[in-house]
C-alpha cells in the first residue's frame, strides 16, 4: 500500500494545528508570549524605513537642489549627510520610545 492510498488522519491534523496556534497567539491575539516575535519584526521594519528614508529623502532633496542651483555634487553631498543623520536620529528616537514603553510595562525603572 503506497502513501497516497492512505485515508488522512485528520484527527492528529486537527490536534497539531491546534498546538500550532496555541503556541502562535497569545491571550492578547499577539504572536509568541507577550507578543515579541511581531513586535521585534514591527520595530526592526520600522527602524531600518527610518534609516533608509533619511538617506534617499537626504539624496533627492540634493540632487535637485544641484539641478536647480547648478552647483554639482556639493548639495548631494551635504544632504545626504543630513539625510543620513537624520534617519539615524528617528531610528534612535524610536528605540528609546521603546525601551521607555518596556520598561514601563515591566514596572522596573531605569537609570539614567
């Protein structure tokens, strides 16, 4: 008898897929316990937009402004740096959000 003429065991299918989603969702409909897998991955996203977005905003404000003023690279150059600070200065502005947000969640304060 092959595989395929097998009846499925639909029983075990249905207690698998149940352990899967128990241990998938919390209480509060979140992914993992207390929700950090999708919180990670939310903030991880949300950091690496910031820091990109800083950049190519930094670089076409820029580009154009070498276009309009003809100055060559000089404005690039000098936006994308900014651009660049910028996005790193939203990406930490974030983070600390979040750990403020952590640490008021757990009830333990931090120094400094």
């Amino acid at each position: 008898m092959s595989e395929d003429d097998r009846k499925p065991d639909f029983g075990a299918f249905d207690a698998r897929m149940a352990r899967l989603k128990a241990a998938e969702t919390g209480s509060d409909g979140k992914a993992g316990p207390e929700g950090e897998p999708k919180a990670a991955t939310h903030a991880g996203l949300h950091i690496g937009i910031e820091l990109v977005a800083g950049v190519i905003g930094g670089a076409l404000l820029g580009y154009f402004l070498d276009a309009w003023l003809d100055t060559g690279p000089l404005w690039l150059i000098v936006m994308l740096v900014l651009g660049s600070a910028a996005g790193m200065l939203n990406a930490h502005r974030y983070i600390k959000r979040l750990d403020r947000e952590r640490s008021d969640k757990s009830g333990t304060p931090k120094a400094g």
